[in-house]
C-alpha cells in the first residue's frame, strides 16, 4: 500500500469511530489502527532512508561539480598564458599572421575599451566626486531579516507580513 492510501486510511478509519458503539468493534478499530500506524512508519521510514541517499548523492554530486569547475578553471588559465605567450612571440619577431595546415593564427587589435588600473579605487573616487553616470547600480533587493524584526517590532508594512512555514527534517 501506498503513503497516501495509507494517509487515506487513516481518515477513513477516524471518520467511522464516532459511529462504533460496540466494544468488539472498538478494539477491532484500535487493532486496525495499530496495523496502519505500524505500515505507515515503514513506508515514511523507507521514504526518509531514500531522502536520505538522495542527500548524499546531491553533496557527492556537489563535491564533483567543485572539483570539475577547479579543474576547468586551470584548463582556462593555461590557455589564457598560453595564448599570452604566443601573442607576445609573435609580436616580438613581427609576425601579425601564421598559416599553417592545422591552424591558422592571428593577432588583431580589438575595439578601444575603457581600462584602469584599480576598479575599487576608480569607483571610489566617482562615489566621492559625485560621478555617478559612470557608474552602474544593480537592484535593490530586500533584506528579509530587517523586514522580519520591524513586523516583530510591530510596525506595519504594506505587502509584508510575519508567517510561519514547515520543513521535515530527516536525520
């Protein structure tokens, strides 16, 4: 049987007690509903020891994906030293162009580009000089927890309000 047969059961089982008058019906009710109770605990516990796989298959899968974006990473910074490397070759005995039968390799000038020497202090100085068109703001987001502790402290906040949710934890 099912969880949610089970679940259904169990209502079903609550709804006909009120009905029950004779003892014999009375126990037979409460030995069924041990019998439900004792099925239900098995299925939720097979369910919490699968969640529980899942969970560790998630943070293995978490774990490989780190290694993985690591590894990555290096590849992309050999290729950048790399490409550095030959770039700075070629220019240093003049060649704009290589043509060869598996390649074909070429330096180019790329469109101007604003660049700086340190961002933090270019920033902070169009903070400090009100240059601010040169600058980009990202969107304000909501911070929850001053929210939550102004609705505790009872102040009314248009489209906000305190409300509790359930979790189930599975050790």
């Amino acid at each position: 049987m099912k969880l949610y047969e089970l679940t259904s059961d169990f209502a079903e089982l609550f709804d006909e007690f009120e009905s029950m008058e004779d003892d014999d019906m009375k126990q037979a009710w409460f030995d069924t509903l041990d019998g439900i109770e004792q099925e239900f605990e098995v299925k939720a516990e097979n369910i919490a020891v699968f969640i529980k796989e899942l969970n560790a298959e998630i943070e293995a899968l978490k774990q490989e994906e780190e290694r993985l974006r690591a590894r990555r990473k290096a590849k992309e910074n050999k290729t950048e030293s790399l490409k550095d490397y030959l770039k700075s070759c070629m220019i240093c005995i003049g060649r704009l162009k290589i043509d060869t039968v598996k390649a074909r390799i070429s330096i180019r000038n790329n469109p101007e580009a604003a660049q700086f020497d340190n961002e933090k202090d270019f920033v902070r100085m169009c903070m400090e000089n009100d240059l601010d068109d040169l600058l980009r703001y990202k969107e304000p987001e909501i911070n929850k927890t001053a929210v939550k502790e102004a609705l505790k402290a009872g102040e009314k906040i248009p489209g906000a309000e305190l409300g509790r949710t359930q979790s189930i934890i599975i050790k």
